[in-house]
C-alpha cells in the first residue's frame, strides 16, 4: 500500500458506515468543512449535549492520522 497510514480509509469508512458516533459526526463535519463550532451548533439544534472544544479533540485525532 502507498498510504502512509493503510487503515485510514478503512478507518473513515467505519465511521461514515455508522454515523451516531461522536467521531463520526464530527468526521462528516470535517468533510463538510464546518467549524468545530458550527459542528456544535448542528449537535445542539439537534438535541445533543456537545461542546466546541469537545470536537476539537477529534479534530486533532484526525489530524493525527495526516501525518
């Protein structure tokens, strides 16, 4: 494989595959380019109890797999 990290793909499509999660939330987000902010935005106007600096926290969870 050529990718520096071969479970990544597998990884995200988990993810988008079973979207209820947190992290899968905030991976479709990312996709969408919202803002951590906005993410949490969408979770409140949805019912859910998040906070900004909670996404951000997955945020670097990803950025992480970019390396």
């Amino acid at each position: 494989m050529t990718d520096a990290n071969p479970f990544r793909a597998e990884i995200e499509q988990i993810l988008v595959d079973y979207p209820r999660t947190r992290f899968a939330k905030v991976l479709l987000g990312m996709r969408r380019g919202l803002t951590d902010d906005e993410m949490a935005e969408e979770a409140q106007a949805a019912g859910e109890s998040i906070r900004g600096d909670r996404q951000s926290l997955v945020t670097i969870g990803r950025l992480a797999f970019d390396r």
